[in-house]
C-alpha cells in the first residue's frame, strides 16, 4: 500500500531546483505537490502557516 505523500517545495530553492519537483511526485505512487513561489529551501520556515495548513488539509 503506497503512503499519501505531500511535498511541499519552495521555488526559490538553489540546491533543489523547482525542475526536480514534478519529477520528485512522479517517484511517488499516490503524491501531491504544494509549490510556494516565494520559500527557498527552507519552505517550512519562510512559509510556515501555509505549509501548517497543507499539512493539516493532508492529514487524515
């Protein structure tokens, strides 16, 4: 059974680059891709109530 899997990726991220997102949820069986335009690599810090909300409309 594949986990639900949510990643949430800052497009301003210069060590992950926003190409390698869509290619990071095909590798899940059952993902979803949260993009925030403004967060860098530290998405869940420059961005934290968002992410806090992806997280919790995520979650069961």
């Amino acid at each position: 059974m594949a986990a639900p899997t949510l990643i949430c990726w800052g497009e301003q991220d210069v060590a992950l680059v926003p190409e390698m997102a869509e290619r990071s949820r095909q590798l899940c069986a059952d993902g979803r891709l949260e993009r925030f335009p403004e967060a860098s690599h530290w998405v869940h810090v420059e961005e934290s109530d968002r992410v806090t909300a992806a997280l919790r409309a995520h979650l069961p």
